[in-house]
C-alpha cells in the first residue's frame, strides 16, 4: 500500500469515527487525541505516523501524485514541466 492510499485511508476513518478536523477547542481535544490513538492502534502503526500520513492529503494534487508509485513514465512527464530540458538529454 503506498503511502498516499494509507492517507486515503486514514482520512475515510477519521471521517467515520467523527474525528473533527482543525486544532481542539476547551474539552473537544482529548476525545480527538483518543480518537486518533484508537485509529493508530487498529493500523498498528504508531501515532505520530498516523498524523505524517493524513497530512499527505493536504498537500496540492501535484505532489500527491509524487507519493504514487510511477505510472509508465507519469513522473518523467512531471518533471519535464518543472526541469529544464538539457537535464533530461535525449528521452
């Protein structure tokens, strides 16, 4: 499972166990910190990778697309729009 299906994941399950989104208010923060703990334990992964993974799906759809594994030379096409073409030679 590559990473950005793991934050996929993640995000379906916050969604389905309520998890609020956003910093905690007076009272909310330790339900969702129990919340995500509970989520961490049913992946067996720890906390912390729990957080990194789900801030994946933040990120803008370009870099999303560099989490995924190459798709026949989907990430050779994205690099020609951003490097120079002397860099790439003859490809």
């Amino acid at each position: 499972m590559t990473p950005m299906e793991q934050a996929r994941l993640i995000r379906r399950l916050k969604e389905q166990y309520h998890v609020k989104p956003g910093r905690p208010w007076e009272g909310q923060g330790t339900a969702n910190s129990a919340k995500m703990a509970e989520l961490a334990q049913i992946l067996e992964i720890p906390e912390r990778t729990l957080r990194r993974l789900d801030r994946l799906n933040d990120l803008i759809p370009a870099l999303q697309a560099l989490a995924e594994p190459p798709l026949r030379g989907g990430h050779l096409l994205l690099a020609r729009n951003y490097v120079e073409p002397t860099f790439l030679g003859a490809v």
